[in-house]
C-alpha cells in the first residue's frame, strides 16, 4: 500500500527579531547579499522590528529558510538557503505567512515575486498585477492573493 503522506525533514515556527533578528539576518545575507548581489541598503530596509517573522530549521534546530508578513500586507524576504530548495521549504514559510495574516484579519496579500519563482507563487494562488519593475537591482512582478476571513464561529458537530 503506498501513501501520500510526506514526512517533512523541517519545522517551521513563527520567529521573534529581537532574539531570532541575527538568524534570519544569516539566511538573507547569504541568499540575497551574497548570492544574489542585493545591496545591503536594500536588503536592511528598516521594517523588520514591525513585521512577523517566520523560521525553518532542519530537525537539528540548523536554520535553513526565513519569511516575512509586514502589517501592510506584504510577504517578502522569502529566502531558503541554495542546498535545502526544493524540498518545500518555500511553500511551507508561504503557508505560514498566509496563515498568519488571515488569523491577523488582513483581507489580502502581496508580493514582489522574481521572475523565476513567478510559477511558486502562482501555484500558491496568487496572481500577477501589473508590470515588470526593477527592485534592488533584480526584476519582480508585483503579484496578489485575496483572503477569505476564517470564520471562527462554525458550529461543531460530534455526532
């Protein structure tokens, strides 16, 4: 008999930057200043003490991808260190921001999608919104994702 069951070899949490700031600082310095040549005034751009941070770490607790949700709405600095892509480390720190902002009552999303990872996001269910632009040196597409709200009052029945 086989499954479809996927054990995931990662654990996600919601991460605090005042005692987890120095760990996702690593990640994104290796993702986005060091492999992708983002400018480090870029990359630093003041708004990580106001945002919801989210960490994945191998099951050794080693860090290996972070996320942001900012109150406006905005996912970014997805960032998931080179040999652990591919194993759905993306799409889980996705899931936890959106999950996030939906018990946070936000109504929508958006993102800043590289052209390359276009595919990820619209797989998650966002769309694209508008045209192409230049950040921090790199092409995005500015991409959505609206939000239907939890509805915390459905009855439960246990018959």
């Amino acid at each position: 008999m086989t499954s479809d069951l996927n054990i995931r070899e990662f654990d996600i949490r919601e991460a605090i930057w005042e005692t987890d700031g120095g760990v996702l600082q690593d990640i994104r310095r290796s993702v986005f200043i060091i492999e992708q040549n983002v400018p480090k005034d870029d990359e630093w751009d003041g708004q990580d003490e106001n945002g919801w941070h989210f960490l994945a770490t191998e099951k050794d607790d080693v860090p290996i991808g972070t996320a942001r949700l900012l109150p406006s709405g905005q996912i970014g600095r997805m960032a998931v260190l080179e040999k652990y892509r591919r194993r759905g480390v993306g799409r889980a720190l996705l899931e936890q921001a959106v999950d996030k902002a939906r018990h946070l009552g936000l109504e929508g999303l958006f993102l800043h999608a590289q052209l390359h990872a276009l595919h990820f996001y619209e797989a998650a269910g966002f769309s694209l919104d508008g045209d192409e632009f230049m950040e921090a040196g790199i092409v995005h597409r500015k991409m959505t994702l609206a939000l239907a709200p939890l509805d915390d009052n459905v009855p439960v029945s246990y018959t």
